[in-house]
C-alpha cells in the first residue's frame, strides 16, 4: 500500500465502510461482503487531476473509462478562466461557443442563467468522478464588461469582486484565469490581484494560465508572484513548461519568501488548443466571435493576414496537426497536419485555416509541437520538483485529440517511475494525489487514512502502461482494473460499473471549511 504521505510501502489490507476507509491493518481472518485481491498490485489514493477540461466530457461514459482506467477519481475543473458558471444566458452562450473546441458543450444546461451551486448540483452523483470547481475569471469579467479590451472601473471591480464573493460561497475551489484568452487576456495584474483577494482571504489558490511559456515564461511567472503577494492568494500555475533552470530559480526564490508556489505538467511535449488561439492575431478581435468570422470572410483582411501574419511565421504551420473539425466538408481533415490537408484542399496553409475556421464558426481544435526549449529533459526535471502536481490537461474534443487525455497519468507511472525512476512509486502517490489534495484543500482525499474518503486504486506496476499515441489517441491504458470512488466500485476488471452514476460527488467547499462532500 502506497498512502500518498510519501511513507514507505508497507504490506497492508484495506477496510471500506459507508463511502470511508475504516481501517488500514485488517486483522487477519476478518472477512467483508466484497473482496478485492490485490497481491502484487500498489493500493493508492485516488488521483487527482489537477488541470483537465472535462467540464462537459465528464458525462461521457468513454472520458469516465478513460480517467479511471488511469486511476484518476477526481477532476479539477473551472480551467483557464473559461467555463460555465456563473454565468447569465449571453455570457453562457459565449463562453459555451468560445471554449466549445477545449470543453465542448454541457449537457445539462438549458440557456442559463447558471450559477457555480447549480453547475455543481449537475454533477453531484451523476458522474463517477468526483468534482472540483474554479472560478473561471474569463466567465466572470465577460459577464460584467463583456468582451471590452480595457481595464474595468471601480463598479466593474465590484460587481466581480463579488461575483467571485458568492461563488466561493457555493463551493468553488478557488480561481483560474486564462491570460492567453479572452477576454481573461485584457485584465492586468491589479485586476486579477482584486479578484483574488478573497480567495486568499479563504485559503484557497489563484490557478493560472500565464501569460506566456517558454520564452515569455519567466516574464509570466513574475507577474503571478506579483498578484500572489498583493492578494495573498497562493499560486498554482498551469501546465507549467518552458527552460527549467530559470523558472525552478524563480520558484524556489518564492518559496523561500514564504509564498506557497505550485504547478502541473504533463509529460508530453505537444499541446493542445483552439486552432484561433494559435494561428491568430491579437489584432482581430478575437473575444466578438462573430466580427472574426466576419474578418475572415473578407478578401482585404485574409491579404493582411497572408502578408503581415502569417508569411512572417511559417514554421508554424508543420507543428499543427487538426484534431477537432466539426465541419462534415472538412471532417477528413481531423489527424492530418495542416500543411497536408492544405495541399488535399489545393489551396495554401494560410488559407486553408481561414477556410476551416470560418466553416467550423471558429471551433476547430488542434494539437501542436511545442517549441523546441520545450525538451524531454526540461519535462523530467520540473516533475521532479517538489512543488509538482500532476495535470492532464486533458481536451476530448475531436476524432483526433491529444493523448493526453488517455494516458498522461498512465505515463508518468510507466515511464517516470517503472522505467525512467525520475519517481519513486512512494513519490509517485504523493506527486499524482496527496499533494494535489492538499493545494485545493480537499481535506478527506489524496491519502490512505482511516477516515478519509474511500478513493482507491488498485494499480499494478508491472503492467501499468500507456497505450495511447498520437497516431491512436483514444486508446484506454492498462494495469489498473479496480477503481472506487466514496466506497463505490466503478471499475472492476477494466470496465465501469453500475456504480458510475452513483460514485463521484461534487465536492463543496462552505466558508471557512475544507473541502466536503456535498
């Protein structure tokens, strides 16, 4: 058993009883009405996914057998300052077409107004997994300012500061923002500093998407710590990738300073997004979707674009490889790189992606190489960090997506720990559960501990593998058969159960407490 402290493995049964682990040392002969044998297999805490966009995918029975067929029981959700609540029904209709290539569409939402209380009552014990919620700030400032490139004034400050008052209320885990999206990207530091106020006030972390990685990492971190002290909020940055030396001086510096610093990675060097933040100026204007496709219809704007954006960057184009083009012309398209699907089209890269975003009405996705300061080694060494999480960042839109989804958890225990040993398995369950459970205080998670919420997995390091690729993204991993989330089995030999719409809970955090269930 692997208790997700960092203690050694030690041999040991493990009793559940009422959604709870009721004991750890089982004396012998004591019998239970479900067994699991797990000789030869590693008990752990379930593991917590730090950064992933299943805001809506989590209703999909296939995203629920991917999750836990890595060993993942709970989904921190609420990403890159984008989702669905709270939200009134203009702002819902944006963010929902907006982010509809990284989180799709919510099932459950019927024109809104939504609030953060009735996004969670929407998942609460209807999925496997259990949920945790950001603030998502993006959803907050376009519901107040709308898609306005400027800062707010002091009413605006307000009307969001207690926006984000009330949702905290509700359960929310904290606040993210997207600082390479909009309209999250027009926010200077003062106004995400205000905002976070609170949510230092509660204990809770600010989750960014910076400003910029690799070459503008170093630029963006500082501006997080600067919003960090002024607000008091602890920082926890997103998908966290660029040169490894300069952003562990920087982090270790404000550690050292007392400012209670985190990140996620994935181990993967190509990403993942929405094919308009790629390939796209900032000088179209990008938060009024509508007046882009309207840009993007017209002759005079696409010569621009040929001429001073897109001649002046070609390298771009072989990095990009298509993975969500809801178009049934262009479907094919899905898995090729765009220069490929360019020459099928007979027509240039350039105007190719203004085809296909103006017939996707700008929600095409894709994956993308990273730049080459993004290595294999920079990745090792920032897992290696003690202020590591691990995140999937996982997007299951498309026919074609990144692997990530499937298998970055599955990886990291394959690679990193059996064959690399950038982890011991002991680090391992700290790394992918305890430590993650405490950044966003989910007090009864992350550990094997009489009392604590009965999150298990039962993982065997010998098989244990990643099998998806880019080639075959959707491909489940192996080596863990035995899920269960609060006591509930929902995974058993490799398949869900019919625990999965009774397993997962949303989990609410009321003022001044840890997280609980709901």
């Amino acid at each position: 058993m692997l208790d997700g402290t960092g203690a050694p493995a030690r041999r040991a049964d493990v009793a559940v009883s009422a959604g709870r682990i009721a004991a750890v040392g089982v004396p012998e002969g004591t019998r239970a009405v479900t067994e699991i044998d797990a000789t030869g297999r590693y008990v752990m805490p379930g593991f917590i996914d730090t950064h992933v966009h299943g805001d809506a995918a989590v209703f999909d029975p296939d995203v629920q057998l991917a999750a836990l067929r890595q060993g993942v029981t709970t989904f921190v959700l609420g990403q890159d300052g984008v989702s669905y609540a709270p939200a009134d029904p203009e702002t819902l209709r944006y963010v929902s077409r907006y982010f509809a290539p990284v989180n799709g569409t919510h099932p459950g939402l019927d024109g809104g107004p939504v609030s953060v209380a009735d996004l969670l009552a929407s998942y609460d014990r209807r999925v496997p997994l259990n949920t945790v919620y950001l603030l998502p700030h993006g959803t907050i400032r376009h519901g107040v300012m709308g898609s306005a490139r400027r800062a707010p004034d002091d009413g605006e400050i307000a009307a969001m500061r207690a926006r984000v008052e009330r949702g905290l209320s509700e359960g929310a885990a904290g606040l993210s923002t997207g600082l390479e999206y909009v309209p999250g990207a027009y926010a200077a530091a003062d106004e995400i500093a205000a905002l976070c106020a609170p949510v230092g006030a509660a204990g809770l972390p600010y989750v960014t998407h910076m400003r910029g990685y690799e070459s503008l990492a170093a630029g963006a971190m500082a501006e997080v710590l600067d919003i960090a002290r002024a607000s008091g909020a602890a920082p926890h940055v997103s998908h966290l990738h660029g040169p490894p030396d300069e952003l562990i001086a920087l982090m270790d510096g404000a550690r050292a300073e007392g400012i209670d610093l985190t990140f996620d990675s994935y181990p993967y060097l190509r990403g993942s997004s929405t094919l308009t933040l790629v390939t796209l100026p900032d000088w179209l204007p990008v938060a009024d979707l509508d007046a882009v496709l309207d840009d993007l219809a017209d002759p005079a704007v696409r010569n621009r674009l040929e001429r001073d954006w897109f001649a002046r960057r070609p390298e771009i184009w072989p990095r990009i490889t298509l993975s969500h083009v809801p178009s049934d012309d262009l479907r094919w398209a899905e898995g090729m790189t765009l220069p490929d699907a360019a020459e099928r089209a007979g027509t240039t890269p350039g105007e190719f992606c203004c085809d296909l975003l103006v017939a996707t009405r700008l929600e095409a996705g894709c994956v993308f190489a990273q730049p080459p300061g993004n290595t294999d080694e920079s990745v090792r060494t920032l897992l290696r960090h003690p202020a590591h999480t691990a995140g999937s960042d996982a997007i299951y839109q498309g026919g074609h997506p990144h692997p990530r989804g499937w298998g970055a958890f599955a990886r990291l225990l394959a690679r990193h720990v059996r064959d690399l040993g950038d982890w011991t398995w002991e680090q391992a369950a700290v790394h992918l559960a305890g430590r993650a459970a405490d950044r966003f205080r989910l007090a009864d998670r992350g550990r094997v501990e009489p009392g604590r919420a009965a999150d298990l997995v039962v993982a065997d390091p010998a098989t244990i593998t990643d099998r998806a690729t880019y080639e075959r993204p959707r491909a489940p991993a192996d080596g863990i058969e035995h899920v269960l989330v609060n006591g509930v089995p929902v995974l058993a030999g490799g398949v869900l159960t019919g625990g999965v719409l009774t397993g997962g809970s949303a989990l609410h955090r009321p003022p001044g407490r840890a997280l609980i269930p709901a």
